[in-house]
C-alpha cells in the first residue's frame, strides 16, 4: 500500500499533464508543417488511411489501463484539432 495522499496524487497528475500538453503542442507545431506542405501539394487535410494506421499502432501498444475504445476516443479528439490547424496554415 502507498503512503501517497490525494495531494501527492495530484501533482503528479498537473506534473503530467504539463508534459502532455508541451507533447500536444509538439505535435500541433508538426501538424502545422504537414499542412503547408499539403496545401502546397494542393493534397485534402484529411486522410483516414493514416488516421486508422495510426490508432492500429497505438492499439498494438497499449498496455492500460485505458482501453482502446478510450484511447481511440482520445486520439479522434486530437486528430480534430490537428486537423483544424491543418487547414488554417497560410
């Protein structure tokens, strides 16, 4: 059993999900590149076939506790906005 309070739960918890959020930011600033190039290539934003590769990869590694049902719920969610900042790139 931990000795870890709500409190020290907690932290950890805004400890991570300050490096979440740095991640998503990461990865927006890539999608933003994606996108010129895209737009450039006169290419559509979306493409499913790698959004499906992309949850098939995720699923194969998924340890948990999440669920792949939850992890893809996740990831659909990214994908929009990556997909919104795709199409606003100038």
């Amino acid at each position: 059993m931990s000795n870890k309070t709500i409190q020290d739960y907690r932290v950890e918890i805004d400890r991570i999900d300050r490096q979440l959020m740095k991640l998503l930011n990461d990865r927006a600033t890539v999608a933003i590149e994606i996108g010129k190039i895209k737009k450039n290539n006169n290419q559509p934003v979306y493409s499913p076939e790698r959004e499906i590769k992309i949850l098939e990869d995720l699923k194969i590694f998924n340890t948990g506790p999440i669920s792949d049902q939850g992890l893809e719920k996740v990831f659909l969610r990214i994908f929009e906005e990556m997909k919104n900042l795709e199409k606003e790139v100038d």
